[in-house]
C-alpha cells in the first residue's frame, strides 16, 4: 500500500485558499486564466430585471408623489403616514432586488477567476467569502458557446462546461469562439488519454501519468 504522509491534511495558518494558486495540486500546470469583462459582467445584471423594477419604481413613484401633494396640504395623519411608509417599502421589494443584484455584480467581479489546467477547470468566485469550483476532466460532457445582445456590444461571450455531476459557466470571455474552441480540444485530448492507459499506447505517454503538453492556449490569446 502506497505511504500516506502524515502531515498531508495538515493547514497552514498563512494559507487561506484565496487565490487560485492555493488550490493548485503538486504539478498542475495553468494552461489558460481569464477574468470575465467587468463593464459587460455587470450590464448583464442589471438588464435582467431593469423593465420589472421601472415600471414598479413608475407606479410606485406616482403614488408616493400624490402623497407627498397631500401631505403639503395637511390632508394626511401622522398614523397613516406611519402605515404607508413602511408599505411602500416592502412594496417596492422588486426595486431593491434589482438594485442588490447590481451591486453584487460590481463586488462579486473583482473575485471572478477562470482557470484551465491540465487536471481540471477552476472557477473562482464570491462576494464575501472565496468559493471554489472544481470540473475534472473525465465528468465533463460537453462545452459550448452562448453570445448575448450585450456580449456583442463588448465582443465577449459565455462558455457553458457541462459534466456529469457539476456544471459552469465562464461569462463574458474574450474571443468567446477561439477559446471555446481550445477548451474543447484540452477536454478531448485529456479524457483520451485518461480512457486508454494501456500498454499499445506509446512508452512516452502511458497514460494520464504525463504532462499535458503543446497547450493550444499560448499565444496572443492569453487573457489576463
């Protein structure tokens, strides 16, 4: 039976697992990172429930304007006062969702990070703590490419990673095709060599005991 090192669980006080290479395994290599276009990141949240939260933020607002007519002209008591205030609050629960979603959107982008190495995809999120998503190889099912109204306005796009029991989704990506395309190509490559760990297969690549190699990602297309 292979020795298992004693101190392999062991956690550091100075490691809080805040960046990715925290969660790196002993020889994984990074073959392509990326960070999701911030301007068009949070565009896309704030459409989602703009028209909803205008024409509730319009119907509200003409109530709240004639109330304030007629609290100018003391037609109002202080106990329905107290009343409307709080209803007009909770009533304009869609307003404030929108709004929270946006602001989340502006503080959760600065933690977003993709990864592509040659064991699995890393996705790095949160708002106030770190989350971390793991999609190994050997689960993932298909990749494919989603392109929006508004990724054409910042020329980005959505690369979906589905997998048998995880699934992601790397939002507002640069050259959205191009790196679609090379994701696909790494996916492939790796789980063939992970399906076929037999002797015919040549002495230099055995199996998934190797480094992945001639990554379709160098280039100009390294996206930072």
């Amino acid at each position: 039976m292979r020795s298992i090192d004693e101190k392999y669980f062991d956690i550091s006080d100075t490691m809080q697992a805040n960046s990715v290479e925290d969660v790196l395994s002993a020889g994984e290599s990074v073959l392509w990172r990326g960070k999701p276009n911030k301007k068009a990141y949070i565009l896309q949240e704030m459409v989602k429930m703009l028209p909803i939260a205008i024409i509730w933020l319009l119907f509200d607002g003409a109530f709240i304007v004639g109330i304030s007519i007629g609290m100018s002209r003391g037609a109002m008591s202080l106990a329905l006062l107290g009343f409307i205030i709080p209803f007009f609050l909770l009533h304009l629960t869609p307003v404030w969702l929108w709004l929270g979603r946006t602001i989340k959107a502006a503080v959760e982008i600065q933690n977003i990070e993709y990864v592509v190495t040659d064991r699995r995809i890393i996705v790095r999120s949160g708002v106030i703590g770190i989350d971390f998503k793991f999609l190994n190889y050997g689960e993932i099912e298909s990749v494919y490419v989603k392109v929006s109204w508004t990724d054409k306005l910042f020329k980005v796009g959505d690369i979906y990673v589905n997998a048998s029991t995880n699934s992601a989704v790397l939002f507002d990506i640069k050259n959205p095709y191009i790196i679609g395309t090379k994701l696909q190509k790494v996916v492939t490559d790796i789980k063939t060599d992970m399906s076929y760990p037999n002797a015919i297969r040549p002495d230099f690549n055995p199996g998934y005991d190797t480094e992945y190699q001639d990554s379709p990602f160098d280039g100009d297309l390294f996206d930072r």
